[in-house]
C-alpha cells in the first residue's frame, strides 16, 4: 500500500487514519468465493446492514427516551466497520458505497461511517447480485464482511486497558482520556512532470493543483467544525470537561477530557468518527531509590552568553545548587503543575529533574574535568510533574508542550525525561507523540525523549516489572523482548530522538551480579519497534544497570557500580551528587549534550 506524506495527524506523525492502498488485481480465496455465490454474499451484507441501521435506531430512541439530545441531524452518519478486500479494492473506493473511510486497521478491517442510511451501499448490492452494471458488478464481493457487534469496533477504538474496562465503566464516576476524531478528505497529489512535458505546461498544471487544494483545505476546515460540534454535542450532556484545547491535523483533531463513565460509553458507540481512544495514566519519572555521599569541591562558571539552551521538562530543578546554577536561565522558570508556581525539584530522594540537568552539563561524570570548571550549556526549567514525579491529570500535554516551545522560543532542544508508565500497542500515532511530531516540524526543533523504563518492581498486572520477570522464569535478556516491554508513549514519536539504555559497567561480588555486560542493554531499558515497524529507540546512552541477587533472582536492586554519577537535590539534606539511580531519564540527558554540541558546533562558532 502507498503511505501518505509525513505530515499531518498522520502525515506528521503518524500514518494517516489510513492508508490508500494500490489496487492489485489478485483476489482473494473469499472473494473469488463471493463472487460465485451472489445470492449468499448479498444476504450476508444485506441482513448485516439492517441488523446495524435497526441499532443504530434503537440506540437513537434510546438516548431520546433519556432526554439526551437527538443524534438524527448530527450528520446522519452511523459507525461502521467492515473487512475488505485489500488485495482487489482501493479502500477510496469505499465512498462510491456511501462509506467515509475514517480509519485502515489490521487484517483488512476499516472502520469507517455510512452517510445515507446506506441507500448507496443497497444500490450496489443490488447491481452485484443482478450483474446489472458494467463497472460495479463485482465491486460488492470484495467488501468480505460488515461486523455487526459494536464490541468488536471499540476494540479497534480503545486502548487495551480502556478495552478490559469496558463493561464496568460505565458507573466509574470518571474518567480521563484522549479523544481522537478524523477529518479525513481526498487530496490530490501534487503533480509530477511528465516526459516531454514543457516548463509552461507543468506550471500551468501546479497552478491547477493549488486551486483544488486552496479548495480542499476549505472544505477540510468546514468539516473539521462540523465534527468538532458533533462531538462536543455528544459530551456536552454528562458535563465533559475539556483540559485545554483541540490540536488539530490535516486529517483530523484529538483533545484531552474528563467525563462520567456513562457519557464514554456514548461518546464511543455513537460518535462514528472517533477512531482512537486512551486513558490518562502516569507518567513514569524514573527515580532512583539509594543515596551515595561522595564531595566535590570544583570552581563552577557560566556558560558564555551566546551557548545553546537546553529546555528541561521535568519536575523542576534545584536551580540553586551549585554545581548548577551559574548555567541556569532562571528568569524564563516556569511550573505548569496545577496550583503550584514553585519551579523547584521537590522529588524525594534526591530529586528527578535536577539529575537530568546535571546529566546534561556532566555526562561523564566528575573525574578529569578541570578546576575551574565552565559549563558548556544553559539550562531552563520548565516544570510539568509534582513532588509524586507524576503528572496531574489536570495537566493536557498537548497543549503543554506547545506552551513550553512558544514560551522559550527561540530555543531548539527540549529534554524530556518522562513517559506513561503503560507500555501498549498503538495502530496510531499516540496524541501526545503526535503533537511533539507536530512542533518539531513547525518549528524547527528537536526534542530528545527517554524510551521508558521497565519498573524493578510493580503491583499493576499491565505493567510487569524486572522483578516479575525473572521470578516467572523470563531471564534478562530475553523480557526485553516481551510485549510489555516495548517503549512508552511518547517515545513513539517519528522526528523526536527516542534514547534506550546501554549498561555502564558490569558488577558481580558473589552475592549479587548485574544483568548485563559493559554496553549491553540495560536491564530496564524498553524496547522497539516503534509504530510501523519504525526503529526505536533511535539511539542509547550510558544509563546504568539493576542487580540481582544470586541466591534470590527476585532481589532487584540498584549499586554505585553500575549507576551513573549524578547532580542530586540537597533538599532534606542529601548530598550534591550521588550513584544511586538508574534509568533512560539519565540517558536521554546525555544525548541532549550531544545534541547541544553539535548545535554549538553549527550555530555558536566564535568568530
């Protein structure tokens, strides 16, 4: 099949909400087997929509009966998803049935929305079984199945974790998720010249291209506001609580909201053009669990005026700290953790974000460096996580991150340090990922993201730890190749450097050993591929190891051995650097002083 460009909610980021395939004339077993038995095939497509259009009234009479407002003008497009024939129909095809597409899954399956009580849909099924049309007499038989059980189309929409919930959800008081809706239309493809074809005659011909996407785009934009008040009159009944605005691509537009369980149930059944759906969960910031007390004593200067900015987006930093403070931009500090405007690190234990900004003005630790001691870079302080390390649900990172790239334009490397904790399969492109593809194209900027770390220990099922592997016989380095753990959103992102974990050194003192070998990949460190096979993570960095105990393999633990030398916060008194903590948040910041580096190099030579 032809992939879309780029950019665009799936051209940025993403695939599209599908992908138009290349007709190819080979045709499948069932539908060779459809077209030699009319009479069976139209029976099963005819007896498939009236079981829909007869659920879709119910449901109508339904939400009517609950005094909810009537779904009967909101476009009168009713969800459909059915299995297609890939290898003998073009699914654009699909509109000549009445079909919008809105999203191409896996296996051939299409979910889609029919816009004429699918009166267009019966017309062809009737010149399939009459053979009473030369172009479209076969065209029914590769249209293989129309699923009937809107069970089975919500487990294309929902995320696995909102998918298992389904059958309660409806009494959870609430729930917060992110909405993605398409806005899918046909563009035409800008044209290419053709052999023999005059200079004249080319522009003429890219004229014309613009004038059909001048139009187009008009007609996008129209349907993205009639969609958007479809949806929000869908929500607005149970009260929906937008968190921050709608991000919007060239093929549709997703939001962060807070509802009752029983308005998403609605809002999934009857809003045909949802095609994504997934639950707020945590970010996991990564903190390390021991201290080690060690002193340096070093002269620290600041950066030269005109060095590279590196934005941190993290918990904060303990900006007073003095191995960091000459390098930090502090008059551009700011939180956006909800009812707290304090930009300092308040993890326990040492701190989060002030170990990332140390990692990125001292990647390779303390030893050799000279005294005294220039910092190469400056540091700004955008914090997003509270005193948990996590992320307030209040808090759409969508429109976070655009508020953090405008607030400190014109800097072009943003840290990121954190990701959800739920690792999970994506058919597409996860909203917050997308959005970060979205400003790195806009705006000409890099973001360098860590992976995700597997947990050492957890008590979420969903969520298995190295703990949990190794105890269930699953041994290093073999769960690093599970499911479960494959990277994080939003590491998934196309344009963003996605960084993994390689081991600092190797560890064995009888009692306990570490898991892997110098350069190996850590032991917590999660795994690729990314979405569409893409390779993530797009490099690694040194970040440390677990051990384990020998005697107990469940015994998972961090040692100075095998964990970078890092800043820490001295908040509660702890000291100024430790080696306690492992993880790809301590990665990352190593490749955003690459990257500040190579920046410098290109763009800050001194004349």
């Amino acid at each position: 099949m032809a992939d879309f460009p780029h950019l665009n909610l799936i051209q940025v980021l993403e695939k599209k909400a599908f992908k138009p395939g290349t007709v190819r004339k080979a045709k499948s077993a069932q539908t060779r087997y459809n077209l030699e038995h009319r009479k069976e095939h139209f029976n099963a497509l005819s007896g498939a929509i009236n079981d829909i259009r007869q659920g879709w009234q119910e449901s109508i009479q339904s939400r009517e009966d609950a005094g909810l407002p009537s779904l009967r003008d909101n476009g009168k497009a009713l969800p459909v998803y059915l299995k297609v024939d890939l290898d003998a129909k073009d699914i654009e095809s699909l509109a000549s049935f009445g079909i919008n597409v809105i999203s191409e899954e896996d296996g051939g399956f299409i979910l889609g929305a029919n816009v004429d009580d699918f009166k267009k849909f019966e017309g062809r099924l009737d010149q399939f079984l009459n053979e009473s049309n030369k172009k479209f007499k076969d065209s029914a038989a590769s249209i293989l199945e129309i699923v009937t059980d809107p069970i089975e189309r919500l487990r294309k929409i929902l995320s696995p974790d909102l998918f298992n919930k389904w059958n309660n959800i409806r009494q959870v008081p609430e729930v917060t998720v992110y909405a993605v809706i398409s806005t899918y239309l046909r563009t035409p493809d800008y044209p290419g010249k053709d052999e023999g074809e005059t200079d004249d005659e080319y522009e003429q011909k890219v004229k014309r291209w613009k004038q059909r996407s001048e139009t187009w785009q008009r007609a996008k934009d129209d349907l993205a506001r009639d969609r958007e008040t479809a949806f929000e009159n869908i929500v607005a009944p149970y009260n929906a609580e937008f968190l921050g605005s709608y991000i919007e691509f060239d093929d549709g537009f997703g939001c962060k909201l807070r509802i009752s369980g029983q308005g998403f149930v609605d809002m999934c059944l009857n809003c045909p053009y949802i095609f994504s759906v997934e639950e707020h969960d945590e970010l996991d910031g990564f903190k390390g669990t021991s201290e080690l007390e060690q002193l340096l004593e070093v002269e620290v200067l600041a950066p030269d005026a005109n060095k590279p900015k590196v934005c941190v987006i993290d918990s904060g930093i303990q900006e007073g700290h003095r191995l960091l403070s000459p390098a930090i931009d502090d008059a551009t500090s700011v939180s956006y953790v909800p009812d707290d405007t304090d930009t300092f690190d308040k993890v326990s234990g040492g701190g989060h974000g002030t170990r990332v900004a140390g990692a990125i003005l001292y990647p390779e630790g303390f030893a050799g460096i000279p005294n005294p001691y220039q910092l190469p870079f400056w540091i700004q302080n955008a914090r997003i996580l509270n005193q948990d390390n996590k992320l307030s649900s209040l808090i759409n990172e969508v429109d976070t991150m655009k508020d953090i790239v405008n607030h400190y334009s014109p800097t072009r490397l943003f840290n990121l340090s954190a990701s959800r904790e739920r690792p999970q399969s994506y058919t597409h492109m996860p909203l917050w990922a997308a959005a970060i593809d979205k400003l790195i194209w806009e705006k000409d900027i890099l973001f360098i993201i860590a992976a995700g770390n597997i947990p050492r220990i957890s008590n979420d099922p969903d969520i298995p730890s190295v703990q949990d592997y190794v105890t269930s016989g699953t041994q290093y380095p073999y769960f690093l190749k599970q499911e479960k753990s494959k990277i994080t959103s939003p590491a998934h992102s196309s344009f963003a450097l996605t960084v993994g974990s390689i081991c600092i050194g190797e560890f064995d003192n009888g009692a306990f050993s570490s898991f892997g070998k110098t350069q190996f990949p850590s032991s917590f460190s999660r795994t690729g591929l990314g979405i569409w096979g893409m390779i993530k993570p797009d490099v690694v960095e040194y970040g440390g190891d677990f051990v384990y105990d020998k005697g107990n393999g469940g015994n998972i633990a961090t040692h100075g051995d095998v964990s970078p030398l890092l800043v820490q916060s001295t908040r509660n008194g702890g000291p100024a650097i430790g080696q306690d903590a492992v993880g790809t948040s301590f990665s990352t910041p190593k490749v955003s002083h690459i990257a500040a580096t190579l920046t410098n190099q290109l763009y800050y030579i001194e004349l």
